[in-house]
C-alpha cells in the first residue's frame, strides 16, 4: 500500500480554548503578584501607599507579568512566534489607523450626546490626574500598553478562534460586549457607555479581521489618546 501524504492545510488559527483560559487565568496572579512587588517597593522607601500610588505601577508591572506568561505559553506549548501568529505584523499605510482612532472618538461623542449618556464621576482617575507623576503613567497606561494588552487578548487571541467556533458576526458580538463589560465599573455601569464601547469594540474587531490586530491597536492607541485629551481638557469621558 502507498502512504498518501497528509496535504491537509493546519487548522487556524492553530491555538484553541484551552489557551484562552489559561490565559485568562494568568491575568489575576499577574496583578496580585504585581501589587505585591508595588506595595513592598513603597513600604521599603518609607512612603504610606495609597491608591492612588498602587493603581498604575501596579496595572503596568501586572500587565507586562501577563504578556510575558501569554508569550511563555505560545512559545512553549505550540512553539510557534507569539506576536506574529496573533496578528501584531504592521499593516501597510498604517498611518491611517492612527487617524481612524480620533475618527472613532468624534463620532463616539456625538452618539453619545444622542443617547443623552450622563458625565460619570471617576474619582480614582481625578486622583491620578491631579498628581503630576500618575497622570504620566496613566497616560501612558491608556494610550500603549493598556491598548495592546486589551487587543492582545480580545482581538489577537479570541476572536480569532471565535470566528473559527462560532462565525464572524458572533465571534464580533462574542468578544466585543465582554470588552466593554471589563469597562464597566470605570462608568458605574453606564448602559449607554458600555454600549457605545460595545460599537468601539466591534470597529477594533472589524479591522482586525481585515488588517491585523496591529492596525486595530493602533487605532485603539490613538482612539484613547484623543479620549483622554479630551477628559483633560473639558473633564468629558465618553
């Protein structure tokens, strides 16, 4: 008999549930552990943390502990290239996702004066703004790596997968509204906030499918960016 060569094509993408959750399960020791490391560095350099202190330190080390155990993952368990099988190539043109981004912003404004969404008192994030050296690193918190983690996780990880499982309209769905609903403490669980992120996160959804995940986070990057000039600016938080 004539061995027949396997000339089926690998299945993608190549990761599967299983990797979801066990990422998912890396993100809250990530975050204890990091604001563990926060605390300890504070308490040692005699400073009484408060919370506005252990927010950003905290979030950012836990986030990089989180990224460093996807990649490990990845790398371990399907030895393949992490940031490339998950979509982070640079797109062609990718100027013009940076401007997609304040696009997103303006018409995320104007809908949400459509649908009359109130101004959502942060005090948290009043805190950070008013101190000089959190209003850095939550800056560079809601502009970079707060973005790429997101996308990384929803986008580049998910709905791939989800696509694969469930098709492209209810894999959009699927990993859009658990998006906004991870915004949902931030503004008091808003109705029209999480819709209007549940919109954003659809558009983030809809470019990775035809761009990357890089072009989605670019945009994500700068849709935030101009979000937060204009909470700086007129206190607004749509």
């Amino acid at each position: 008999m004539i061995a027949v060569p396997d000339t089926a094509a690998p299945r993608s993408p190549f990761w599967g549930w299983f990797d979801v959750f066990l990422t998912l399960g890396a993100i809250l020791p990530a975050l204890v552990v990091s604001g563990g490391i926060v605390l300890l560095v504070l308490s040692l350099s005699g400073v009484k943390p408060e919370a506005k202190d252990i927010a950003m330190p905290s979030q950012l080390l836990g986030y990089a502990f989180w990224v460093a155990a996807a990649w490990f993952s990845f790398r371990v368990r399907h030895k393949q290239p992490f940031w490339e099988s998950l979509g982070f190539g640079l797109p062609p043109q990718y100027w013009r996702f940076l401007a997609y981004g304040p696009a997103l912003t303006i018409f995320v404004g104007f809908a949400g004066w459509a649908l009359q969404a109130k101004e959502v008192k942060m005090p948290l994030i009043d805190e950070l703004l008013a101190d000089p050296v959190q209003r850095v690193l939550f800056f560079l918190f809601a502009v970079t790596f707060g973005p790429v983690c997101e996308e990384l996780f929803f986008r580049g990880l998910v709905l791939p997968l989800a696509v694969r499982s469930f098709g492209q309209v209810a894999a959009l769905v699927l990993t859009s509204v658990p998006f906004a609903l991870i915004h949902g403490p931030q503004y008091s669980w808003s109705w029209q906030h999480l819709l209007l992120l549940t919109v954003a996160g659809l558009v983030f959804g809809w470019l990775r499918l035809q761009y990357g995940t890089a072009a989605a986070t670019l945009t994500h990057c700068t849709y935030n960016l101009a979000m937060f000039g204009g909470f700086i600016l007129n206190g607004r938080n749509y």
